[in-house]
C-alpha cells in the first residue's frame, strides 16, 4: 500500500482534525449558553410570580419528589411498619414537628 505520502502526515491531520471538532463543539455549547440565559430569566421571573414549589430534588417517590408536598402517611407504602422502599427515604430527615 503506497501512499502519496507519510504516516506522521496523515496522523497530524487526524490530530487537526480532532482538535477542529473540540473547538467547534466549545463554541457551540457557548452560543447555546447565551441563547439559553434569556429563556432560564424569563423561566425563573415566572417561578418568582408564580411562587411555584421547591425543586424536585429526588425522582423516585412522591413524597421525595416535593417535600413541602408531602402526605405524612405517603412513605409507608404498606403499613406504617414497613421499611422505605427507595434510598432518598432515608436520606432526608421528616419535618421538624413530627420528630419526637
């Protein structure tokens, strides 16, 4: 196989190449952050006169998705007895007023 010229030239184009395709995604991912802040402002101005709830901080279970949404009965799935079934359970201590 003859080629019209070196292997160290053809790896130093695929090294070009590379580095071409990094800088061209950085700069994508810059112009999409500045198209991007206009619409989190407007969402976030919203949330403000909305007074929307909190974050969803966990996506297993209802009563970990919203904490200031929560039933008190809703992590015992069963019975009151029984163990939690997802680990954000345990992560998150109950509201102040139901501890003992």
């Amino acid at each position: 196989m003859n080629l019209p010229f070196r292997k160290s030239t053809l790896m130093l184009l695929f090294f070009f190449t590379g580095i071409l395709l990094v800088l061209l995604t950085v700069a994508d991912a810059v112009s999409r952050q500045q198209s991007a802040m206009g619409v989190l402002h407007r969402r976030g101005l919203l949330v403000e006169e909305l007074g929307l709830s909190d974050l969803a901080l966990f996506t297993e279970a209802r009563y970990t998705r919203h904490l200031s949404l929560a039933d008190r009965h809703a992590a015992f799935q069963d019975h009151p007895v029984s163990f939690d079934h997802f680990p954000s359970g345990s992560i998150y201590l109950p509201p102040s007023q139901l501890l003992p």
